[in-house]
C-alpha cells in the first residue's frame, strides 16, 4: 500500500480523467440550485475555464439523456425529479463524455425496478464501448448481469467468470451466497 504506480490506460490517473466517467453513490447537491436535467448533464463535458461548450456536446448530451431514457425531461429543474430520474440523470452526466472506462459505486441505489431493468439493457450496450466497473453489495443481484467478480473483504479476491464465482465467495464472507450466473441458478448453498 505505500509503493507503487496506479495507470489508468497506461497513464496516471490524473492524466487518463477524460478517459473515465464516475458516478458517485452519494451525491450531494443544493435543491434549489436553478440547473436543468440539460445543464446537469452538460457539466460531465466541462473542458476547463473558460472553454465553452460545442454543438458536439450538446448531441453528446441529448444522446446520453436519450440512453437512459431522459430526454423528455431535458428541461427540467434537477429538483423536481424523482430520487431515480435523478440517478438517471447522473448516469447520463457518467456516459457523457463517452469514457473508456465506467465506474459506478451502488448505482442501483433509488433506481425504482422498472428503471433497474432499463439501467441493465443499458449497461449491457455500454459494455461494447467501455470497461465497467461496478461496486454493489448485492452480488446475487448483479451476478447475472456482469461478466467478472472481484470481491473485497479486508483484501482483493478476484474470481474471474461468474460461473467461477460462487466457490470463493461464501470462504470470503463466511455466510452463504446464491449466486445466479446469467439467468441460471449456479450453486445455492445451504441455509445459515
């Protein structure tokens, strides 16, 4: 932990930041901030201090809006949505800058069922044009979405295919794991 380099596509982190989108699990932001779902959006696009904005990011963001299926709200203040059109929104302001590498902590939390679905269609698209990393503590849940798992418990375990996942998970968290892997129940383990 106190030597080393961390690359980022073979940069460091601060010179590979236009390479990665990042939606935080916790957002905070004052309500009555007059900033529209556009403008949110339109942020993930900032090219530094007084650089403008270009009709390029202006369809990059009607694009992104239109990916999770807000773009009829386009004009509306961010406070006046709901706790998962917001998060829609912030996984748009995520994509927008179409990143090589996604990274979402809990993205799933206030995401309502129904968007839950959209968010997975979503992120099965994205995964043709960029790495995804998702942080989730509900593995079952997203074990039928993801390729690969890596669990962190005090240290890395990563455990390649899904399919190969759920022998090393119930050792890593001492309780039993269902683990479906894309669909299909792989090893249900015996209750506590």
């Amino acid at each position: 932990p106190n030597t080393g380099d961390v690359k980022v596509f073979g940069k460091s982190p601060k010179k590979a930041r236009n390479l990665m989108g990042y939606l935080p699990q916790n957002l905070k932001f004052d309500p009555d901030f007059p900033i529209n779902v556009f403008e949110t959006v339109l942020t993930g696009r900032y090219h530094g201090l007084f650089k403008g904005y270009t009709k390029k990011d202006d369809k990059a963001v009607l694009q992104a809006l239109k990916d999770v299926e807000m773009d009829e709200f386009k004009d509306r203040q961010i406070s006046k949505l709901s706790g998962g059109q917001m998060q829609r929104v912030f996984i748009a302001r995520a994509i927008v800058r179409e990143p090589k590498l996604l990274i979402m902590d809990e993205p799933m939390a206030s995401i309502d069922p129904e968007m839950q679905h959209s968010f997975y269609k979503l992120m099965s698209r994205l995964k043709d044009d960029m790495a995804i990393v998702l942080v989730s503590h509900d593995v079952g849940a997203v074990s039928t979405h993801v390729d690969k798992i890596a669990c962190l418990n005090q240290e890395l375990f990563y455990h390649g295919p899904v399919e190969n996942a759920a022998n090393g998970l119930e050792e890593i968290y001492h309780c039993p794991i269902e683990l479906i892997s894309h669909g299909i129940p792989h090893r249900v383990l015996k209750d506590h």
